[in-house]
C-alpha cells in the first residue's frame, strides 16, 4: 500500500530477508574481541525468556514532515523487550564507541526516503495513518544473533556471529 502512494525511487524499500530488529548496533568490534562481547551478551541475556512478538502501526523517524525511515514498530506481549534491550546496551558498552540510545522503539526498518516533498510525505502519513490499527505479524524471538554486516552496492550483508538463547 505505501509503494504505491509515492513515485518509483522515492523510497529505498527493504528487503524481506533484510528485515531485522536491532537491539544494539556497534559498529567495528575487532575481531579478537568477538568472544568477550558473546559472553557479555550472554551474561545479559540469561534472564530473559522468549519474547512473544509481534509487528503493528507504521511511523516514520524523525516525523511525517521531513521522513527519512518509514518503519513497523515491533512490541512484546510482556513488555521485555526494553529491559533486553538495555540489558543488550549495557553487555555492549566496552565493545563500542557508539552512543547508548536515549530511548529505544523498537522498530523494522521499511524503507529510507531518498527524496520526497512535502505533499508526497503529506500522502504517506496518510497512508500509514491508515495502517494504524493493523498487525503484520506475530511470532517468538527465542534467541539474539550478534550479527556482522558488511556493506556493498547492492546492499547490507549480514552473517551471524552468534545466536544467544533466552532461555532463563
């Protein structure tokens, strides 16, 4: 539905098999570190059971006047997934230069905006207003996958470094 609101090359439109939700991103952890930050996140993850999940609404970062990502928010029946998610930030600290999140939504990037106008992104708003009340998806995240990506031109890669069970 949201396609067909805006012109072709509007909006860089993800994937499915790129669709992931991200805890924590870190940026270049070197290698040799790689096993200390799995059992950081290990540590971190050991309290959590699996979540029930599910994909509902459609909004944008920053705001519907100027979008650059149009994404579906992602939510947990038990409402862990901030706490995993801090516990996540907090087992990553020492492996990052990067920011700790002021607030975190937990989200699955849809499409980032290359360049719209004013009444094009008026039109998506709409369009995603629309969608308010609908749910993508249900399903349970049982594990967190460290992941290693490696851009190129026709995309992000991503390999798995490490799947972590919530098991506790």
């Amino acid at each position: 539905m949201l396609r067909r609101v805006v012109p072709e090359g509007t909006v860089r439109w993800t994937k499915r098999e790129q669709f992931h939700l991200t805890l924590k991103f870190l940026g270049n952890v070197e290698a040799a570190r790689a096993a200390a930050l799995v059992d950081a996140v290990q540590s971190a993850a050991k309290n959590f059971t699996p979540l029930q999940m599910r994909a509902a609404k459609v909004d944008c970062f920053p705001g519907w006047r100027r979008p650059r990502i149009i994404w579906a928010g992602i939510e947990d029946a038990a409402n862990q997934l901030g706490p995993l998610q801090r516990a996540v930030e907090m087992a990553g600290r020492e492996f990052t230069s990067e920011k700790p999140e002021n607030s975190f939504t937990g989200h699955v990037t849809l499409g980032r905006i290359k360049g719209i106008t004013s009444q094009q992104a008026a039109l998506l708003a709409r369009a995603a207003a629309g969608l308010a009340a609908q749910v993508f998806g249900t399903w349970t995240a049982a594990e967190i996958a460290i992941m290693q990506s490696e851009l190129s031109q026709t995309g992000a890669r991503h390999t798995v470094v490490a799947a972590i069970p919530l098991t506790a």
